[in-house]
C-alpha cells in the first residue's frame, strides 16, 4: 500500500511545534527522513502513518488514501 500523505506534513509540524529532529526520534528515523517526507522524496510507511496521525492528533484518514 502506497501511503499518500494528503496536506503538507511540514505544515502540520509546524502547527503543532514540533521539530524534525523530534519527529525523527519518535518515529526512529533520521530527521533527513523526515525531510524527504515533507518535500515528498519518499513516503511513510502504514506503521509510521499511525504514529504521524498519534502525534500530530489527526485521524489516519486525514493523512493516507
């Protein structure tokens, strides 16, 4: 399953103040990582989607289809 990452992950990150680099660590994954995701380099797999809409507090639907 390709994930498909709907509004700008940059912009939910920054809406909830979090930083790439804290991002990264909660999600086990380097903050470069984090970047490619933002500038849609590569996506997130289905586990990390879950963690995403956890810590940004938004339903899985609103990041995935």
């Amino acid at each position: 399953m390709n994930i498909i990452i709907k509004l700008s992950l940059k912009e939910w990150r920054k809406e909830k103040k979090i930083t790439q680099k804290d991002l990264a660590i909660a999600l086990s994954v380097s903050p470069n990582t984090i970047l490619n995701w933002e500038n849609s380099r590569s996506t997130p797999n289905v586990n990390q989607a879950i963690i995403l809409a956890d810590l940004l507090k938004v339903e899985l639907e609103q990041i995935i289809f």
